[in-house]
C-alpha cells in the first residue's frame, strides 16, 4: 500500500525549544531481544505494565521520563514493566531548525494499529510496530506519552470506558480528561488496539504539554510515576514530583465528537487558535474553501489544531465539555 509522506509536520517552529533530544544509544540493547525495549519482572504476581514514549519522534517528553526511570534504576513492586522507546528511528533525525519534522518517517506511527496494517507491515512505522505488539497485546495497562504543538493544557485522553474513567478519576489529574468511542475518533490509535485486548486494565494517552517547554518533561515523569503507583507497584521510595503544569479553569471532562479533515487547501480557523478555544451551536469555526463550517452544537471545544492545515488531512478534533 502506498501512504502519503509524513507531511503534518513540516512547518518550522516558532516554539522555544528548552529541550534538545538526548542521546540514546545507551539503551538501544533492551533486556528482551527487542531494540529500545526494557521490560523488569519483579518477580511477584501483578500486573503488566506498558509505558510507551516517542510514538511521535519530536514527543521528547516521553523519552526524558523513561530515562528518568532507567538512570534511577526504578523497579516495579510487583507485576512487571514495561519502557518502550517507539520511533527512535524518527527521534534520531531531529532538526532544530525544523523540530516538528521528526514526528515519523513514513507515517503517522498513532494511525496504524491495526491488523490489517500490521499484518503486511511496508513502512518504517509498521515494521517498528509489528516488533512492539506482542508487548502491548500482553499489557494490562498502557500509558502512551505525547505532548502538543501548541503550548496548552496537559490532557489525558482514553477510550470511554467504566475501567478508564475510574481509574482517571483516581489518579487526581487535574487537567482536561478527553474521553471518546473508538468508533467516532482516529483509527489506528495505538492505545484503541490495546483497548481490544485489555479485560482489566486501562489504556491511556497522556499529553504533557508543549513538545520542547522542560515543563512537559517534568509533567511526563509526574504522570508516568503516579501511573505506576496506581497499579500499587512503585516503591515508596520514589517521591512522586509535582505535576509539571498549574491547573487551570479548562479542567474537567469533554467528550470527542468528530475529527474534522481539510477538504481543501483553503481550510483557515477564523481566529488564531491553538486549542480549548469554546463555541456555542452555530458559531464560525472556520472556513474550508466555500464551506462554513460551523459549531455542531454548544460548549464545542477544539482540540489540538493544526499548525498548518493541508488538503485531506486531519485539522483539528472536536469535543463537547461536559
Ligand atoms: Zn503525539
């Protein structure tokens, strides 16, 4: 099959970049025969658990919190964990002068978590992940880290499960929970393929903030560890820091309704937006060519809008604060 090139993330930054990549040849060799894959067994019954970062290559947060965990020799109590680094393939190519390029190589790696991709897998994308699955499929619980273009709220984002929403709930992330059905968001999600297996477990995607701010690195690492604890398997010696971020008033839970795509090249917001901008039923969203394209209905919130819209791709996720 052909797939378009990884064009989403072309347009240079205007961002601060706090954050550069580190170096990560030190754990290419993981301790399972699977490259960037350390998976520690305490040895005593408990859950299996999965802590994915560089799903998106410029997503640095999620590898400086896995760092975190290996350089401090973290250790599950019990059950067993899981750190993958993802697409390091794509991580490597970083560019500061073109930091949201790194996101894939081929193909968006957070669109192809599915068996009719990864069954004849033809990209460097689906080829890193037919080598992952046998972790995910065996998981109890997943935490993919991402993080945001646009410097906004840390979000949680899961399937509308009874066994997510309680366990969200109770991990006191005060932030945006974004909740959806695997039927009305993107297909491929890789925490939507873990979803199919899991009977027990969560699965859940955390976005920590603005790629390159340091505070997204340091919300990663809160999330990551308050993960793991919640599973009862961090030991009480590991102090759990503060999130990264201040709270604010956007707090609170929001339905995913649709994901909108450009239909044209003309596709422009009508105002500059970067996300949880609100609307009430009928209001102008944006125009896309001779299209108006209005709120579906009140307390529309966008969620995590293109940088730079392009034809037949997705610009940006609606969702209805509850
Ligand atoms: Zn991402």
């Amino acid at each position: 099959m052909t797939v378009p090139p990884c064009r989403f993330s072309i347009a240079e930054s205007d961002a601060p970049i706090e954050m550069l990549p580190r170096d990560l040849s030190h754990w290419q060799q993981g301790n399972c025969g699977v490259d960037y894959v350390h998976r520690f067994d305490s040895g005593c019954a408990g859950p299996e658990l999965v802590v994915q970062a560089l799903t998106h290559g410029n997503e640095i947060c999620g590898a400086n919190a896995l760092l975190w965990l290996l350089e401090n020799q973290v250790r599950p109590i019990k059950g067993a964990l899981t750190l993958i680094f993802a697409n390091v393939g794509a991580y490597q190519t970083f560019d500061p002068q073109r930091p949201f390029a790194s996101r894939c190589l081929d193909e968006d790696m957070n669109r192809i978590w599915l068996p009719s991709r990864l069954h004849s897998p033809d990209t460097h994308e689906t080829h890193r992940a037919v080598e992952l699955l046998p972790y995910i499929e065996n998981a109890d619980s997943v935490l993919d880290l991402h993080s945001t273009t646009f410097a906004v709220a840390p979000m949680l984002i899961y399937p509308q499960t009874s066994g997510n929403t309680d366990f969200a709930d109770r991990l006191q992330f005060p932030f945006p929970h974004l909740l959806y059905d695997p039927g009305n968001y993107h297909q491929g999600i890789l925490i939507s393929e873990h979803q199919r297996h899991a009977t027990e477990g969560v699965s859940l995607v955390a976005e920590c903030g603005q790629h390159f701010a340091k505070s997204t690195s340091e919300q990663a690492l809160a999330v990551t560890l308050r993960f793991i604890a919640q599973h009862d398997m961090l030991a009480s010696a590991v102090d759990v820091p503060a999130w990264g971020y201040a709270a604010d008033d956007l707090a609170g839970h929001y339905r995913i309704d649709r994901v909108l795509n450009a239909q044209t090249e003309h596709f422009r917001f009508t105002e500059s937006v970067s996300g949880f901008e609100q609307y009430n039923k009928g209001e102008l969203i944006a125009t896309d060519d001779q299209e108006l394209i209005a709120a579906p209905f009140d307390n529309c919130t966008l969620i995590m809008p293109a940088r730079v819209p392009v034809a037949g791709e997705e610009v940006v996720t609606l969702a209805e604060r509850l």
